[in-house]
C-alpha cells in the first residue's frame, strides 16, 4: 500500500536525500554480530508496530524502504493499519510485518527512529496549528532541522498541518541581517540582486526581505518583494509593521515564537508565522515494535 502524499512529497532530489538517510542509518549500525549467532537464516519474526501513547502517526512509508535498502523486500510483508496523518490513540497497531529474524532485527531500531521522531514533529505541528484557529495566519517550519534529515522533518511538518518554507538556499532569495548590512542597506541588496540576475529575472526566485524596523518595513516595501519577514519585533512594533504592507505582499514573523505567543500573533493578521521549536526541539513520539518466532522457512 503507498501513501500518495507521500510519493508526491518524496520525488527527485527530496527521494534522494530520504534514501541516503536510511543507508546511513543502516551503515551506522553495522553488522547485526548478535542476531546473526542467535538466529538462522531461515528463521522469520513477525512483529506488530504500537503507538505507546496518543499520537498523530507521520513516517510509516518510510518502513518499507528500509526492508529494501536491506535487499529483503521479496523476502517480507508489511500492511499498515493506519495511515500518516491520522491520530490514533495509546496501544494501537499502526504496521504488521513478517520476514527473516535477522532482517527484521536489523530495521527494527532505524525504523522505529525515524517513525517516532517525524511523528514527534507532527504532534509539535498540530498543536501549533490548533494555537492558530480561528485565524488566518498559517505556519510555517524553518531550516533549524537536524542535518540529513531536512526533507523527511519537513515532509512531517505538511502531515501536522503545517506550511513548509524554503527547503534550501536556492528555493527562495532570502535577504537577513548579515546580507543588509553587508550590502549597506536593502536598496542596495535589492540592487545587487537585480544585477545579479539582470540576464535571467525570469527565473529568479522569489524574494524575501528580512526587517527589524519600522524604517526597513518601509524600504521593503518600496521593492516590492514577495513576502516581508518582520524579526523579533514586539506587538505594537509587529502591528504598524503589518499596516505598512499592502496586499500582495506577504508577511511572516519569525524570531523565538513559542506557542504560547501563536494566538496572540495570529489576531494580529499576518500571513505566516515561522517556529524553528516544531522541528528542532519536537519531542518523539513513543513507538514499540512487538516481535514474536514465527515457523521458520
């Protein structure tokens, strides 16, 4: 069975980066020394994956993966019992699968990390956007991800209920602080991007104004950028900002937003709101994967 949001998700460079994560994973444990002097290689386990707590469930098409970067695809079945994105209480059986003791045992734990994390995320994502109700501004994750693990963490986001951000450097121009300064102010960044691309505007990415003040919300606006981001502003500073930008901009706020703060910033209006806290400081969620002998083959 394949979840069709997830093999959209997980196309081109995205599938490439998941799949290197797994080998990486799996290579990191090495050889399974202790299973392979225990277990034959005839022997077979079947083993049935449970939710030890309520939880969203993100991650489960990424088990069969791991059976077959192992080479053990033929070897094995797996049926979900549920499906990413649903909620499902404590104790539920989420995966059944069945194969060679050895195999199972080796993806045992690889599976099992990347389940409980992503649907860590995804649980950190859904009670952000429940923060938000009743307003119209949506979340949005951030770059803050652990290395390796960008597209699978973000991929959890979308399943939480959240908006993915720029995924690389590339995907959207995002001017900061460091690029304003350096260039001595946004004008002249704007400038130097213009120039930059003068031969190819046409497929340049959108852009993203980084503000501080009230003064860099005003310039901003002059050069008609694709979204403004207004950074570590307070209320009142964050509400003229948000009246200074004229429809067809976007806005975002970002800068230390825990979600505490996410419904008073959703009155105020503004597009999107990024919180880095959703991916790198989501808790995992509790998994277990139950494993009985079954008749060997």
């Amino acid at each position: 069975m394949t979840d069709p949001r997830f093999e959209a998700y997980f196309t081109g460079p995205a599938r490439q980066f998941l799949v290197r994560a797994i080998d990486l994973a799996l290579e990191e444990d090495g050889d399974d020394l202790t299973s392979m002097a225990v277990f034959s290689p005839g022997d077979r386990l079947a083993a049935r994956i449970v939710a030890k707590e309520d939880t969203l469930v993100a991650g489960l098409p990424i088990l069969p993966l791991v059976v077959s970067r192992l080479g053990e695809a033929e070897r094995c079945t797996l049926s979900f019992l549920a499906a990413d994105g649903d909620r499902v209480p404590d104790r539920t059986v989420v995966a059944a699968m069945e194969g060679p003791a050895i195999t199972m045992l080796k993806a045992e734990r690889v599976m099992l990390n990347f389940l409980c994390h992503l649907s860590g995320i995804a649980n950190a994502v859904a009670r952000a956007v429940a923060a938000l109700a009743g307003t119209r501004t949506r979340l949005l994750d951030t770059r803050k991800t652990l290395p390796g693990l960008r597209y699978p963490e973000k991929y959890a986001v979308v399943v939480g209920g959240g908006v993915n951000h720029r995924k690389d450097l590339s995907e959207m121009l995002m001017f900061k602080d460091n690029h304003i300064d350096r260039a001595g102010g946004i004008p002249q960044a704007m400038a130097a991007l213009r120039k930059a691309y003068q031969n190819r505007m046409d497929s340049m990415p959108p852009v993203e104004i980084e503000c501080r003040t009230l003064a860099e919300v005003g310039q901003a606006v002059a050069e008609k950028p694709r979204r403004i981001m207004l950074d570590n502003m307070d209320h009142d500073t964050m509400r003229a900002a948000l009246s200074m930008v004229p429809a067809g901009i976007e806005t975002e706020v970002s800068g230390g937003v825990d979600v505490a703060a996410l419904a008073g910033i959703g009155a105020l209006g503004p597009d999107f709101v990024s919180v880095g806290r959703i991916t790198h400081s989501a808790k995992s969620a509790d998994f277990s994967m139950l494993l009985q002998e079954t008749a060997s083959s």
